[in-house]
C-alpha cells in the first residue's frame, strides 16, 4: 500500500483523522475490499426477493458476485456467482429456479451449490464432479432484510447490530413493504460520505430545510461496538418530518459500520447502502418502506419523505464532492474533530483503523 501509515488515538479531544491519502489511493481502496468489505456482514438486498424455495436474487457484496436464494428446504443460503469451470454467471438478475444455469457454458448446479451438470466433460484427468460446488457464504435474514458476510469465520450478524433490534422492536415494520428506490452516484471516496453523515455538525451549514426541522441543540451521537446512533429531535413546529407516536422517539439514524444506514421515522424506514465504485466513486442506493404503500394517502407520504431526502442528498452530494476535491489538495493532509459533534465520525475512524490493521 501506497496510501500513509496512521495511528488512530481513542481520546477524540486529541485524535487526528485518517490521512487524505486513505481517501484518494487506489491500492488502499483495494486493501480495504480485502480487509474491510471482505470481513463485515453486507446489506445484500430485501428477503421478499428470497422468500420461498426456489426464489433467488444477485448482488455485489464487498465487489463479489453473490446469488442468494432459498432452496428447496427453505434455507436461506448465499454462493459465489461465479462458475467453477471459467468464472462465468451462475444467475442473473432475480426470479425463481429449480438449478442455477451458467450462463456461459450450461454447467448446472443444485440450489445448495452442488455441481450436478458439466456438459460434455468426459476425459478430464484428475477432476470429479462430486466435489466441485459453489463456494457459500454466510447469510442471515434481520426482518425485511438479507446481511452476506464473505468470511468464512465471521462471527453472528446479532454481534454486529448487538441491540438495534431490541430500540426497533415496537416499530411493527413487519407491515411494512418497499415503497420507494433511489440510486446516486457521488464522485467521492466511500468514506467521505460515510463521514459525512456520520455528523450534524454540517446541518445548519449544508441542509437549511432540514435544520428548521430538527432541534440541533439536542442532537446527539451515541456510539457501540459496530454501530452508531443519532438522535434527531423534532422542533415543535416541524412540517415535513412525521411526529413520532405516542411512546415513540423522534427521527433515529443508525450507522453499521462500514457502510450501511438505517433512518427510522414514526411511520416508515429507510436503508441507505453506500458502495464503493472506486477510490474516488460511489453508490448511495436508498430504499423506504411504508405500511400499505399503495394507498393513496401514503403515496403522498412516500413523496413528500422522498422528495426531502432528494433535497437533502442533493445538499450532500454537492459538499461530498467538494470535499474530495479538498483531499486531493497539496495543502491538506489531515484534520481534527469537533469534540462535541463528530464523534461518530471518530468512532468509525476507529473501527477502520482496528480493521486494516488486522493481518
């Protein structure tokens, strides 16, 4: 790696950041697919897409093709999507099946990974069908949602969303259904925008709408093991953000470390992917859920929290830019942290230090 050594220090008060160095290199952006993307429970998609025996969807998890599907037990089970004969597609795109079918030379394999086809492959020395399958990866379902983890030895997703379960568990989001879908691309490094909104500390500056909505005197950061969550008090006169209903908290955003938010409001949620396309290019796909998200009414629900999202996105994606190009400068080499605002952003700094410095 090219990219500058850096030695996280846990006392944010006197704590640098990462250097720029990790935000623009293109071979720490590879190690970081290894150590990071590589080693952590991935938000792979939604569980209605992989809900009965046979029902399969593909994805990209830390740059690995993965198709995960239900198989004929009921399962849940996650492979490679790559052919064992020459790297060709097992599955595309989302359906149902009895067998995956690559699309390059017809090799065929059974819902659990094994081989059970291999056209025309008589006379092959030193090979046996019997043990050929697709690699698997570990795959768990958390309500509407399906996690991949690519390590072989990772440990439990309940150890990486340790109590958001138990904050979210009157939410009834078992009524809930995708409502809404949006994909930005932002010319930035993951992690700035990670970073970015990790912190309120930029609201009153970047999202006007947004902080005459909010109670910025009373936001806060409370940070775990692998996740972090910001309290996001309403003002009274708040017109664009649904109250929360009686016993309920305001506007709750939770971070899973390294790319994954959760927004949780009174009447719906939303996941927000962040995927990193390059060193310095990134995916934000956002998805919401309503209850009966058909209806008329909550049609203008689903509008009016899209169309602020979209507002505040845009807000963001315009600073995120500018920041990457503020990495690049000759002049900027690394920065400290507002104490009493970013120690989120300190707290996943630390997560990422902790992770690439493993062997």
């Amino acid at each position: 790696m090219n990219a500058e050594a850096y030695e996280f220090d846990a006392r944010i008060e006197r704590a640098e950041t990462p250097p720029a160095s990790w935000y623009t290199d293109a071979r720490f952006h590879e190690e970081e697919r290894r150590r990071v993307f590589g080693r952590t429970w991935q938000l792979a998609g939604r569980a209605d897409r992989a809900a009965e025996p046979g029902q399969f969807f593909t994805a990209q998890v830390g740059g690995e093709p993965v198709v995960v599907v239900r198989d004929a037990a009921g399962v849940l089970r996650a492979f490679s999507n790559v052919c064992r004969h020459r790297a060709g597609p097992v599955a595309a795109g989302e359906g149902r099946c009895r067998s995956f079918r690559c699309g390059y030379h017809g090799w065929t394999y059974a819902l659990d990974g094994r081989l059970v086809g291999a056209r025309e492959f008589d006379g092959v020395e030193g090979w046996s069908r019997d043990e050929v399958s697709l690699p698997r990866f570990a795959a768990e379902q958390w309500g509407a949602l399906v996690f991949v983890n690519l390590d072989a030895g990772a440990a439990p997703l309940a150890e990486t969303l340790e109590d958001i379960p138990a904050l979210t568990a009157g939410r009834d989001w078992a009524s809930m259904r995708p409502a809404a879908r949006r994909e930005w691309a932002v010319e930035c490094n993951w992690k700035t925008y990670v970073d970015n909104y990790l912190e309120g500390y930029h609201i009153p500056v970047v999202h006007p709408a947004l902080h005459r909505e909010l109670d910025y005197a009373r936001y806060r950061t409370e940070t775990r093991r692998f996740y972090s969550l910001q309290h996001a008090p309403l003002r009274p006169a708040a017109t664009r953000i649904p109250p929360p209903e009686d016993g309920e908290p305001g506007a709750l955003y939770f971070w899973v470390f390294p790319n994954m938010m959760l927004n949780v409001y009174a009447d719906n949620y939303s996941t927000n992917l962040i995927v990193p396309l390059g060193p310095e290019r990134t995916l934000t796909v956002f998805e919401w859920y309503f209850r009966d998200p058909e209806s008329a009414e909550t049609r203008e629900r689903v509008e009016r929290t899209v169309g602020l999202s979209d507002e505040v996105q845009v807000e963001d994606v315009r600073v995120c830019e500018a920041v990457q190009t503020g990495l690049r400068s000759r002049t900027y080499a690394r920065g400290r942290y507002c104490v009493r605002r970013e120690n989120g952003v300190h707290h996943f700094h630390g997560l990422l230090a902790e992770f690439m410095s493993r062997a």
